[in-house]
C-alpha cells in the first residue's frame, strides 16, 4: 500500500510539473470580423458567339457577406533564446469551406523561422501585394464571389485574377524556412510532399488530381533611403505533376518542361510622403484555368496607387489577367480578366476600420465545352465594409 502510495504521489509530482510547464506558455486570442455590403450591376452576353443571351446567368442585387477568424497564438521562448509556438486559425463565419484554416507549428531564433504544419508556403507569405485601401481588394478579391460569369471564378492556385498564386497549395502540410533580413534581403524556401494532405490528414498521396513534390522558393529585398522606401521580390514554385492526373498535362505555349506545373511572380513597391506604389506580374503554366478543364497557362498584371494620412486612406487600382491552353476536344481557349476600382478606408479606433469602393469588372471567355460559344459579362460593384481587428 504504501508503495503504491509512493508511485501515485510521484506521479501527481510529475504531473503538477509537466502541468507547471504547459501553463508556462503565453497563450493569446485574437482575430478578425467583416461585414460586407455589395450592390453590383451584371450585364451578360451569355450563348453562342456573337448572340446577346441577358436573360442567362446572375443580374446582380444587393448582397451581404461575412468573414471573421479567431485565432489562437501559443508560445513559449526557452532558455537556449529558441521561441516555439503554434497557431490555429477557427472560421467563424457560415461561408466557409472549412472549420480549422490553418494548424502549424514555428520554431524561431536569431538563425529565422521554421514553420511546420497546415500553412501557406513562402512564394504566397513574402509576395509584395499591391497597396489597396479597401477591404474587398483587388487580387484573390472578393469581387468574383458576388458576380462571375459562366465558369469563372476566383483565382488562386494560377495566375489569373491574382499575382499572389498559391499553385494548389491552399494550407497543404509542408516545411519552410524563412532567413533573418540581412542587409535588406530575406529569402524563404519550402517543401510540401503533396497538395492533397490536409492539416487531419495523413492518408493523402499519389492519385488523381494529386500534385507531388512541390518545391518553393521566394527572395525580397526591401530598404529605407533618405525617406523612401524601396522594395522588390521574386518567386516561384513547381509542382512534379501525378502521370495518373490526365488532367495535368503540360501546356506548351511557355516552353514548360514535361511532367512539372507551377508559377512564378515578381514584385516592387515604392513609398514616399504617403504615396505607395505598387506593381506584381505572374505567370503559371501547366495548370488548369480559371474555367477549370483546360490545361495550360495563365498570367496577371496588377498595380496601384495608395495616398494616406493619419486615418484615412485613398487608392486606386487595375489588374489585368489572360489564361490559354488547350481542351481534350481540340480548338484553344482564351479567358481575360479586367478590375479597375477605386477604394478608401478611415480608421475609427484601434483595430476597426470603414471601408469603401467603387469597381467595374469585365470577363470575357469561350465555354469550355462548347467552342462555338462565349461568356461576356461587364459588372459595376459598389461596396460598404466595416472591419474589427482584435
């Protein structure tokens, strides 16, 4: 009895200082929530070429849209000056495609950051996003979500309506480094095994519509002269395309080699006297469009122009975005993309922000399984956003 009354109180020892350490970690909660209103006003020429269709696909109206996160920061700095944490990201918003958003871990010091777990990869986390003041954006906006045409949607794993590509890694499992800025230059590299595997998952591997093996890297250089600011990156990154994935064969338009898929991007920015300026160009190839049975390739030029002071804040903006490529039934298929808006946003406290914008959108494509028609559609948006940051 007494043994056993010796081995349980070890064990609550134990436990009390396995438990003293977990308490030692500096847990935080924070997040965000958006509410959106947008009016937008479609006219479509929707059919067979060259026949107005206005009564085919969505008009437009009046919308309202919510995005909001909480998210949970847990870290602990050790003796040695290493820092671990973990983050998880909670959607709390009813539009969402997911539950957890995002479940990795970071080991930090003087040497950088390794992150590792269901995140983003570095080619997307150092791109240089053009200055916007809105909420809505105009690359990976929330534009296309209110009005889009036949298959067009939002793009984010190629280059078209976005310079900030994702390459079909949206939070898949992977490893990357980030350096430490050194003379103004960083430089972050990653590796995700699959684009399949998600934060739960460990079953994902080879199979159809599977890409494998994706490597990805991305430089930048940024420096202060004399009150301005300068600042320039580049990135890629490349995917070894699944042999049992027809649907990942190689366009030939870029010279891509057969077998791999991928992007790459580049960006600068300028910023004096409250101006700030900024340009990004992308191109993808090997990939699916924005249409989404096509392989091919794709690309997106995006700049803009920010003017701010203390509160409040002007910009104005275009992106531009053209995909080709080739379906299995023969015949090409040429997609482009047009936004132009004009945007501001006050400051009304810590953390929450009003926001507003004005934007005309044009889409112009052929449908993917019908050749001999196309979709067109113009769209003028007006927008409202109220934004809290906590």
């Amino acid at each position: 009895m007494k043994k056993i009354l010796l081995s349980t109180t070890a064990l609550a020892v134990a436990s009390g200082f396995a438990f003293a350490e977990a308490k030692a970690a500096e847990v935080k909660v924070g997040g965000y929530t958006t509410a959106e209103f947008v009016y937008s006003d479609t006219d479509l020429n929707m059919g067979t070429a060259g026949v107005n269709d206005d009564t085919t696909g969505d008009d437009g109206g009046f919308e309202i849209y919510q995005d909001s996160e909480i998210i949970f920061n847990v870290s602990q700095k050790l003796d040695n000056g290493i820092t671990i944490a973990f983050q998880t990201q909670l959607e709390a918003a009813d539009n969402s495609g997911d539950q957890i958003d995002e479940a990795f871990m970071t080991i930090s010091g003087n040497f950088g950051q390794v992150i590792i777990g269901s995140e983003n990869l570095p080619n997307y986390k150092m791109h240089r996003w053009v200055p916007n003041a809105g909420q809505m954006d105009i690359e990976s906006s929330d534009y296309g979500t209110f009005a889009t045409v036949g298959g067009f949607g939002v793009g984010v794993d190629e280059a078209f309506q976005t310079t900030a590509v994702r390459a079909n890694c949206n939070d898949c499992q992977n490893v990357s480094y980030y350096s430490p800025r050194i003379a103004g230059f960083q430089v972050g590299v990653g590796y995700a095994p699959d684009s399949n595997q998600a934060a739960d998952s460990t079953t994902a591997g080879p199979g159809a519509g599977v890409y494998e093996n994706g490597i990805n890297g991305a430089l930048d250089w940024g420096g202060d002269f004399g009150g301005v600011s300068l600042g320039v990156g580049v990135n890629s990154h490349v995917w070894q395309s699944n042999p049992t994935n027809t649907s990942q064969t190689t366009s030939d338009n870029l010279g891509a080699e057969p077998g791999t898929s991928g992007h790459w991007a580049t960006a600068a920015s300028v910023g004096f006297a409250g101006f700030s300026f900024g340009a990004a160009y992308a191109r993808s190839w090997g990939v699916a469009d924005a249409i989404g049975t096509e392989s091919g390739d794709a690309e997106t030029f995006a700049t803009s122009l920010m003017y701010g002071q203390g509160p409040w804040a002007v910009s104005v903006g275009y992106l531009d975005s053209r995909a080709r490529g080739n379906i299995t039934s023969g015949g090409g298929i040429n997609d482009t993309y047009s936004l132009i808006e004009v945007a501001g946003g006050y400051a009304l406290g810590p953390g929450i922000r009003l926001t507003g914008s004005v934007a005309f959108q044009e889409e112009n494509g052929e449908v993917a399984d019908q050749l001999t028609a196309s979709d067109d559609g113009e769209t003028v948006f007006v927008t409202s956003s109220l934004v809290f940051n906590f």
